[in-house]
C-alpha cells in the first residue's frame, strides 16, 4: 500500500531550545508515516510538550527543518501553521479537553469550525458534521445512552476523554495525538478507553501519536520511541 | 457555529459577571441619553421661545436682561419706555407690526402682561407657530384676560371665571382688590413657553387697575370717553417687511432722541443667555461621560480577570484548530456583545424612566421631553461608545494573544 510510506512528519536535524536556556530537544532524523501508531515514552517535564508543540506547528524550530504534511513549518506563517494544524491533527490531552459552555455535540463539531476540510470530510462521509460527530459520539459510547445535547459539565472523566477523542476524529485528519489521554483514569476506564481509541483511529485509517509515561501501554503499539532520543542533553 | 456564536455561549456561561458589566453599561447609556435629551430639549425649548419677532425693543439695559423680562419674564424692566417713543417707532417705514408689552403685575405667582390684541395675531414661537385658542379668544373689553394653558390648568380657571391681578409680583398683593375684575375670555393652547404662564390682558386693562376701578367703574369711564392710554410700556415687539432692514432699524432706535432706547435682535441675545449656561451643559455632559468611562472600565477590569481562568479554554481551541486571530476575534466578540446588549438596554432603560416621569417633568419643568428610539443626535454617542467598548475589547484580546503564544497548546494550567 503505497499510502503506508506517505511521510505525515519529517525531521531533519532540528534543534529547539527556549531563549535564553540550554537547547533542549534535539533530533537529527525522524518519520512519522501514514498508518502508525507510535508510542513516544516520556515522563512530564522532559520537554514533551514542548516536542508536541512543534509537532503540532505552534512552535517552529531554531534550526534544522519541521515538515508537517510535507510543508516546512519553519517557512510558513502563524495562521498557516494553524490552518495545517486544524486541518490534519487531532488532539486529545490528558484532561479539561472539553469547552464548558458547549454541549456534546457543540464540542465534538468544533474543529470542523475552525478547518474546512474536516467539515467537508465530515458532511461527505455522514451527510454533515453533526451526524458524524453523533455517529462518532455513539461508536464512543457503545454501553451508555448519551444525549448529544446534554452539556458537558456532568461527565465522568473518562466520559470526557472518550468525548475529546470523539473530538480528534471528526473530519478524519490524518494525525491523531494524544498526550497521556489515560493518566487521570482509573484502571478499567483506561483500558476500555484505549480499546475505543484504537478501534476508532483503525476505522478512521488515522496515524497515531501516543504520548504516555506508562510503560505497560507500549506492547499495543507497533513503533516506540523515548522522548529521550529528542532531548539534546540525553541523546547518545 | 461561528466566532460569534462561541462568544455568546462563553458569556452566557458566565452571566453573573456579563450581567453585571451589561448592567453598568445600560446604567451608564441612560444616563447619558438622558443628559442628552435634556440638554437638547432645553436649548430646543428654550429657542422656541420666540421666532418671527425681528426686534425687541426696551429701556437701555443690557440685551440678556431685556430678553429676559420681555420674553420669559424674569426680573424686572430698571425703566420703562414712553408710549410716544412707541406710537412713534411703530409707524416708521419698514415696520410691519409693533405690539406693546407692559410687565409688572402679577396673578397668584403668574406674570400678568398687558398689551394689545395684536399680539394674539403677530406673536409666534417655535417653528413661526403661531398662538392657539384651546377656549374662548382674545379679549374684546377692558377688563378681559386671556389665561396661557398652564395658568388655566394650574389654577383651575375656566372662561367666565373671575379674577384679581395684584399690583407688583408675588403670590399675595397688598392690595388686593375685593371686587374681581378681569374675566376670562379665553384660554390658550399650551406652547412650551413662558406664553403659557402667563396672563395676558390688554393695555387698558392694565391701567383701569391702577386706578383701581371695577368693570361697572371701567364701563362709565369708558363710556364718558375718559382715555385709558398708558403713558409707558415695559417694551415691545416689532415685526418688520425686509429683515434685511432689521440691522438699520436697530442703529435708528439704539441712537433714538426722546429716550435711549434698546433694540435687540432676538436669536442673537437668546445665543447669548444659552452661552451663559453652556457651562453648566458642559459640567452635565463631562459627568455622563465620565460614567460611561467609569462602565468601560469596569467591562475592561471583568474581561482582565476572566482571562487568567481562561486560558485553558484558549488552549484547547487552539489545539482544536482556532489561529490567533480566531482567539482574538473572540475576546473582541464578547466585549463588542456585552457593549451592544448594554446600549440596547440602556436605550430601553431610558425610554422606560422617561415614561414613568415625562408627566412630572413637563409638570416641574414645562419640558416635554418626546419618547423615541434614539434621534440623528444621540446615533452618534452611542457609536462612540460603542467604538470605546471595541477599543476597550483590544486589550484583553491583545493579552489573551500575548498568553496563546506562551501557553501553546499546554492545558495543565
């Protein structure tokens, strides 16, 4: 399948650090291709988010080249960089995913507001944004009847975590991060939350980057990389 | 579901606070409408007080004084004008109209005025309206009055009524006179002036009073042929053909040679005594617009501090997709949205309070003030603070762009 070796993420020779601290990431080479599910091993505050951030086109390296869907990120401007964000990543972090003052629905459909494409995607597949954000939001919660246009405030956590990766999947992008989306679940929740993300990412034929500082999660994942091999002070 | 719809949901999310700081706003647009509408009704009101009179005449005072006693009645004439100076003057070529005023008596704290039936026929204000009859009409005998509409209402008088005019002003005379003898002839329809507080009652009228005659007295005098021509008036009005010839007219009377005499043109002396005022205009209109500063700032110190518990919402629109100018937009959008409301609500306001006391207001004030959406006048007040609360919006949004880029897309705040 020639789309598995499509390059999502390219790093050549990056470097990164805050102004006026050491360099803190570091990273001669590294490929993110369509269809993986990388798992990224790292424990808070090794400069993790810091990586994600990058990833994600919000911060630009100091030197060495970014490309996100074979765009330079370096090269493009704030509102590109967004707008290539918008439409081809997902995120779900590990907790406050949700906007309090929309409803389910509201909050599964917000990023087709914010990038045509995955509106257009949406509506094509499911004959609109709000039907694909249900039909998501119902394969999320097999076991449970939910009102779409219930608010958010009453959800459990691990509700809201399975509404936020409703969320990253709407519009199909083609990336889906999630940075530790399991480290304020319980024991249970966890599990029947990584079945339902992978289900859903494999459905949607999603590539995902899974950040996380629980070892026992690596052996669902077919790539691991630590986040050590990103940091300039670590990196062998 | 657009930026704006996002920014109505995120108020209406926190509408304690919204509430508050729309409440502030309307408290502070009413206040100015209201100033506004005072200040522009009075100095309306106030112009209406004469039109279609191209010169007033009088004793060599000063102009404001003049306009004053022969307009709206306040204080008094230092001296009074020879009835030959009048006679004279009113037959001068250009001279169309001349009507004689004589102040100095009063009815129960309203001014009486004696002058010539003319004045009924050439008097106008406001928009060279001229003086209606709401009853009766003008007066035909000696001792007949015709009652302005507030004197009428206040008082209670219908046409028939007698009644006592004092010598001098004030509520009670000292010599008040047991037999009553003017009688109401007519009343007149309410004009927004001083015309309607007072009562009007011709030149004989007045001097049959100082001889202290009653109407059986007046009408053997009278018919003995005995003459009931003043020998002075407080002033009068003079229409003219061209007003063109107002400014020669005026250099002929100023420098007239039986008496020094005073001619005023009236529009002139009436911008003079409102730039008398205009301080006081200023101070009103300075302290609503230091309200409304005071409201904006309070709509600036709530965006502030809502932005610090914001900044994960920030965060995770951004990581859904939303730019720096989506951010902004939105912080823009709700300071815009609570101005609006705010405005909105305090044009209601206004119009509600103006409701509930436009009958005291014309009673206290004799000011009508209409009830309407705002006028050509007001539009631009209110886009002015609209234009402020939008400016006032650019500071949270620029320190919610400033936070955007610090934060990134971190949630654990």
């Amino acid at each position: 399948m020639p789309e598995v070796t499509e390059e999502l993420i390219e790093i050549e020779d990056l470097r990164f650090g805050w102004p006026g601290a050491a360099p803190l990431l570091s990273c001669d080479r590294f490929l993110l291709r369509r269809g993986e599910h990388l798992y990224i091993r790292g424990p808070s505050g090794s400069g993790k988010s810091t990586l994600l951030n990058l990833l994600a086109g919000v911060l630009t390296p100091d030197s060495g080249r970014l490309s996100l869907m074979r765009q330079d990120t370096g090269s493009l401007a704030a509102a590109a960089r967004d707008r290539l964000r918008a439409d081809h990543i997902g995120f779900i972090f590990q907790q406050f995913n949700l906007v309090p003052y929309l409803n389910l629905a509201e909050n599964v459909v917000l990023p087709c507001h914010f990038s045509r494409r995955r509106a257009t995607r949406a509506a094509e597949a499911h004959g609109g944004v709000t039907a694909a954000a249900r039909l998501l939001l119902q394969r999320l919660f097999v076991e449970e009847e939910l009102d779409p246009t219930a608010p958010v405030s009453r959800l459990s956590v691990g509700q809201q975590q399975r509404v936020a990766a409703a969320r990253a999947l709407v519009g199909d992008p083609e990336i889906v991060i999630a940075d530790e989306p399991t480290s304020a679940l319980d024991f249970d929740a966890r599990a029947r939350f990584i079945e339902l993300l992978f289900e859903q990412v494999q459905a949607s034929r999603a590539t995902l980057v899974f950040v996380s500082h629980d070892p026992t999660l690596a052996a669902c994942f077919d790539r691991t990389v630590d986040i050590d091999d990103f940091r300039a002070e670590t990196r062998p | 579901m657009n930026v704006l719809r996002l920014a109505w949901k995120s108020l209406l999310n926190r509408r304690d606070t919204a509430s508050l700081t729309v409440l502030t706003i309307a408290v502070s647009v009413a206040l100015l409408l209201g100033v506004e509408k005072v200040r522009s009704h009075a100095r309306l009101s106030f112009a209406n007080t004469v039109s279609g009179t191209d010169l007033i005449v009088g004793a060599r005072s000063g102009s404001v004084q003049l306009l004053l006693y022969s307009v709206f009645r306040i204080g008094n004439a230092t001296s009074n004008v020879a009835w030959s100076s009048y006679t004279d003057i009113s037959t001068w070529p250009g001279v169309r109209w001349a009507i004689p005023i004589s102040l100095g008596d009063s009815h129960r704290g309203y001014r009486v005025m004696g002058t010539s039936p003319d004045y009924f026929e050439h008097f106008r204000y406001a928009d060279k309206r001229r003086l209606g009859f709401s009853e009766g009409g003008p007066f035909a005998e000696t001792l007949d009055a015709v009652l302005g509409a507030e004197v009428a209402r206040k008082l209670g008088y219908r046409l028939g009524d007698e009644l006592v005019v004092t010598h001098g002003i004030g509520t009670e005379g000292f010599d008040d006179h047991d037999n009553h003898p003017f009688k109401v002839t007519g009343i007149l329809a309410p004009t927004g002036t001083p015309v309607d507080r007072t009562v009007h009652v011709g030149l004989a009228g007045i001097e049959a009073m100082h001889m202290n005659w009653n109407r059986v007295e007046t009408d053997r005098r009278r018919a003995r042929g005995q003459d009931l021509t003043p020998r002075q008036i407080t002033a009068f009005l003079l229409g003219l053909d061209n007003r063109l010839a107002a400014f020669k007219l005026q250099r002929d009377i100023n420098q007239y040679g039986a008496e020094p005499l005073l001619a005023i043109f009236p529009g002139v002396a009436l911008q003079e005594l409102w730039d008398l005022m205009r301080v006081g205009e200023q101070a009103l209109r300075v302290v609503s617009i230091l309200v409304a500063a005071a409201a904006l700032a309070g709509l600036l110190a709530v965006s502030l501090a809502g932005l610090n518990e914001r900044r994960r919402e920030m965060a995770v629109l951004r990581s859904v997709g939303a730019g720096y100018r989506h951010v902004m937009e939105l912080l823009l959008m709700e300071s815009a949205l609570l101005t609006l409301v705010g405005i909105a609500m305090g044009v209601a306001m206004q119009n509600l309070a103006l409701r509930a006391l436009q009958p005291w207001i014309v009673e206290r004030f004799g000011l009508l003030l209409p009830i309407s959406l705002p006028t050509a006048g007001e539009w631009p007040l209110l886009g002015g603070l609209m234009t402020a609360g939008l400016l006032v919006g650019l500071v949270p949004a620029w320190r919610c762009y400033r936070n955007s880029l610090a934060d990134g897309l971190s949630t654990r705040l």
